[in-house]
C-alpha cells in the first residue's frame, strides 16, 4: 500500500491543505458556467455579500472619533490563580523539557455564521481558572526551563497568549463582528487578565514563534512539543506543519500528545479546595432548578410538549445563576424515563406517570452538578412506583456505604449492583440467581440497569475520561474525589419479559459525593431522596405557589 494513504500521510494530506490559499483563480474551475463563476469570485467576497458598511476615510475617521476614554481600572487577583498555578506547577514536573500547547479552542459554528456560546476547553480553564467566555482563541503556552527556575519552582514558565481588545480608533471597533466591541462587546486587556489570573501575557501575534521555535526531532537537538490536539484546528495545523518539516515523527508525536491528555485528565481526579466550592455553588443553584420544575409540573401536564416546560424552568435558572447548562437537560416523562440520554423532550406529561430529570446547572468558573430526581407527576407515587423507587434508593445508599477512601471505585457499582439485583429475584424478572446475574458469565440485571453507578464529575460532566483505568476504574478512592451516585431501574414498555405493571417506568436517583478523610458528603443531600420526602417536599412548593406565589431569583 503507499504510504500516502496511511494515517500519517492523510495528516500531511490535511495539513498542506488547511495552509493552502482558501480561493482559487477561474482556471482552476471546472463544470457548468454557473460553477465557474462560483468559483472565480473570492470567498471573502462571497461571505460578506450582505455588507452595506461605508469604506471611505471620512467615515472611518468619524467613527474612531467622539468616544470616551475607555476606564483602566485595576483588576483584583483572582481566588483561582494560586491554585491554577498550583496545577500547572504539577504537570510541569511530568513533562520535563518539552513545551506544552494548551488551546481555549475557537468558536463553534452552529449554523452557517452563528455560532455556539463560547466554552474553552476544560484542560484549559483547569490550568488557567478561566471561565466564562473571554478568551476564544487564546492558547496556553508553558515553556521548558531549567528544573526549579520556573513558576513555582517549576521546570516550565507560562504564557497566555490572547487577542487584545482593539482600540476604538481600529476598524476593528466597529467592523470586525468577531472580535470587535461593538459587535460582542468588551473583553479584558492583556493587563487586566495578567493582574487577575497571574499569568505572563501576550499578544496573540506571536504565538506561531512561540509555539514553533526550536522546535524538532529531539534526537537531533529539537524541542519537543506536546500539544492538546482537536481543540484548535489552527493549532493542530500549525503544529503539524512544523513537525513535518523538522522530521518528527508524526505517530510519535501522537502518542505523546496522548499521554497529555490523559496526564490532564488524571490531574484533575482529586479535587482542590477551590474546585470544592465551585462544586458546592453548582450543585445549590442546581438544587433551586429543580424547585422551578417542581413548581412548573402542574403547568406541563396536558401539553402537547409537556417536556420542554420543565426543560426551560431549569435552562432559566442554568442562565439565571451559572454560565449555562453542564450538559442538555433529560427531562423524560412516562416511557421516555426509560431512554437514558432522552434529550428530545418533546413528550407529554401525564398525571401518574414518573418524570425523570437529569440536570446540572455549570457555574461561572465551569464546573457542573450532575442531579437526577424521579418525580411523581401529580405528586404521589402509585404502589409499584415506590416499589421500584425504593429498590433504586437503597441501591444507591448501598453505594454509598462503600464510598469511603480505601475501598475502589469499582466497589461503588458493585454494592449497588447486589441490591439491584436482589430486588430483581425477588420481583420473578432474573431468569437466574442473583448470583449468576452477578458474575461475569450473567449479568442478566443489566437489561433493566446498563449504566455505571458512578462518574468523576468537575469541569466536565463526565470528568477524567480520558486517565488511564487503573487511576479511574481500578483506582483506590482518594479524599477530595467527587463523583455521582446514580443507581437506577429502566422498564420499557416494549419489554415482554417483566409483567405489565412495570412497563413503562424509569426510575434514576442521582447524587453529587465528595470524598473526605471520615467518609463522604452528599453535597445534594438537601434534594429530597426518600419517596416520602419528594411527596411531601413536591406538596410545600405547590402549597407555597398557590398561597404566595414561585419565588423569584436565587435563594438567600
């Protein structure tokens, strides 16, 4: 087989062309006339064929003219920066000699030229403890030096390289509707990001050198460079490119650009102090959602898509109180419980079915809650309901048992598992012992339950997924972990297996668990689990609505 036609060589396929010219003149065209001349007209032209902004020096001096003096006011040091140095300070000591590129990312497109809300990535935000939406593009650069005489007594000194706002006498003020202020408003300055993150900062022009320079086969006198590729296809190309031409390896290289990811992965499986309270202050604002969708349950029921008013009670509070959602909402009523990731929500809400939300509000700072409450829709479970429900209940505080420094987190699952699969006998559903179902050769249990009972949760929602098994799965649980505990049982309606009384019933209940040196903590713990507090608790807020009124805005 050529060579061309490897994974390596479709790279160096890919890389030539993103740093090829984006337009090609009429005698590259081909096809019918109407082509040609598609093809014979630039894309910058094309792309902004709904411009009517004026082009003449007149104008650009009248609009660089009459504005105030923008405000340099000093920016306070962030709480985030001693500890994200701290991180940084970490990985430095794994990869000693070799220069790290960590990307915020670019924008998304979600249609044609709009885009997502902007999200860095989450290695990103970890290594720099900046969230929100201000700095698209920016890259994180950590640069080799001598062992102890870089930040922190590090081996690596870091760099954020950022687009600066433009100054109101530039075109890109008012012209430039990705990066202008007129367009997306004000973004912090070099010095305003370097005061409150700590952190050297520069312009991103220079980030090719800085990225590149030196850089090549180490064997040969190169720089090494370890890159967090698929986050910035700039930053992948540019790397590449410079690869290439210094002869690097191309899957060497990807293995080590591998093991950065997995080494920032595992950085973050047990938490500091300071992701701690952002946990905390997601999981409170998450907790009033689902008092909002409590308190919109009466209004869902009957509506063609019953489903969405309780998705948009908890997005409200998500923007009201966060950055925005950890991920989209699971707002499943009746047999939709049973489809784990059912994101549609465009069902009804039925008075005595269940409705199972799964949902997280994602703080400022990016880290989210992960909640799952099954709700009785008119407020009382039926018999079989709360038979199911507590099955699920007591699988989860069986998980919780375990969940103590010592043990694995393996043992989470399966504490949880040998209640499940109890219940399961005792109802006639297992064809087999709860034994058999147990063992590797069974798992008959995992019809009606085929998830994990447990995922590291922090800036992601499924936090960590990219550390090795043996730190994740296999991994003796550690003082300042956290992660969920989400047992659940899951009847379709489809099953002919079980009686009919089950079918249709999804029941989930979801937990939010830091580890400490006694135990652990639910840090949900004030959601109401046992069926008969959901009732009671479902009860006071309908109450509350109907003598005063929801409550508007977040809890004192």
């Amino acid at each position: 087989m050529d060579g061309t036609d490897t994974a390596t060589g479709a790279r160096i396929r890919a890389t030539k062309e993103m740093s090829a010219p984006m337009t090609q003149g009429p005698e590259h065209s081909t096809g019918s006339g109407h082509a040609s001349e598609d093809a014979a007209q630039p894309m910058e032209e094309r792309v902004d064929n709904r411009s009517q902004r004026p082009d003449n020096e007149q104008f650009r001096e009248f609009m660089a003219s009459g504005w105030a003096a923008p405000e340099h006011t000093s920016t306070p040091r962030s709480e985030v920066a001693e500890f994200a140095a701290a991180r940084r300070a970490r990985l430095s000591r794994l990869f000693p000699g070799e220069r790290l590129v960590i990307p915020a990312g670019a924008p998304k497109v979600r249609a044609n030229d709009t885009d997502y809300r902007f999200r860095p990535h989450s290695a990103f935000a970890h290594l720099t403890g900046m969230g929100v939406d201000h700095e698209p593009e920016a890259v994180l650069v950590m640069e080799p030096t001598d062992e102890g005489s870089g930040d922190d007594r590090s081996g690596h000194v870091a760099t954020l390289y950022f687009h600066p706002m433009a100054g109101r006498d530039s075109s890109e003020f008012y012209a430039d509707a990705k990066n202008g202020e007129f367009w997306v408003g004000p973004r912090p300055t070099l010095e305003q990001l370097r005061d409150e993150f700590a952190l050297p900062t520069e312009d991103l022009s220079g980030l090719e050198t800085a990225v590149t320079k030196d850089a090549g086969n180490a064997a040969l006198g190169g720089l090494s460079i370890r890159l967090v590729r698929d986050v910035d296809l700039n930053m992948d190309a540019l790397v590449d490119t410079s690869r290439i031409n210094t002869g690097v390896d191309l899957e060497q290289a990807d293995a080590k650009d591998a093991t950065l990811a997995e080494a920032l992965s595992e950085l973050r499986l047990v938490k500091d102090r300071y992701e701690v309270g952002e946990l905390r202050k997601a999981v409170a604002a998450t907790i009033r959602g689902f008092e909002d969708i409590v308190s919109v349950l009466p209004r869902a029921i009957g509506g063609e898509r019953g489903e969405r008013v309780v998705e948009g009670a908890f997005f409200s509070r998500a923007r009201l109180e966060g950055n925005d959602l950890g991920y989209d909402t699971i707002a499943a009523a009746g047999n939709n419980a049973t489809v784990l990731h059912w994101i549609r929500n465009n069902g009804s809400v039925t008075p005595g079915e269940l409705i199972l939300v799964d949902a997280g509000v994602e703080a400022e700072s990016l880290y989210t809650a992960d909640i799952t409450r099954t709700l009785p829709v008119d407020g009382r479970y039926t018999d079989v309901q709360r038979r199911i429900y507590q099955a699920v209940l007591d699988a989860a505080d069986a998980a919780f048992e375990v969940a103590v420094p010592g043990n694995r987190f393996r043992d989470v699952h399966a504490a949880a598992m040998e209640v499940l699969a109890a219940r399961l006998a005792e109802w006639g559903l297992l064809p087999v012992t709860p034994e058999v179902s147990l063992s590797e050769a069974g798992q008959h249990h995992r019809r009606w339950m085929p998830h994990g009972t447990s995922h590291h949760l922090g800036l992601d929602v499924h936090d960590c997924a990219q550390a090795k098994r043996e730190l994740y799965l296999d991994a003796v649980i550690e003082p300042g972990m956290v992660f969920t505990i989400e047992p659940g049982l899951y009847f379709k309606n489809e099953d002919l297996a079980i009686p009919e009384e089950y079918r249709g019933i999804g029941v989930r209940i979801e937990d939010d668990v830091l580890i400490t040196e006694q135990g652990n903590e639910n840090l949900s713990a004030a959601l109401p689990r046992r069926p008969e507090d959901v009732e009671s608790w479902i009860q006071g807020i309908w109450n509350r609505d109907e003598n005063v009124g929801p409550s508007a805005g977040p809890a004192a």
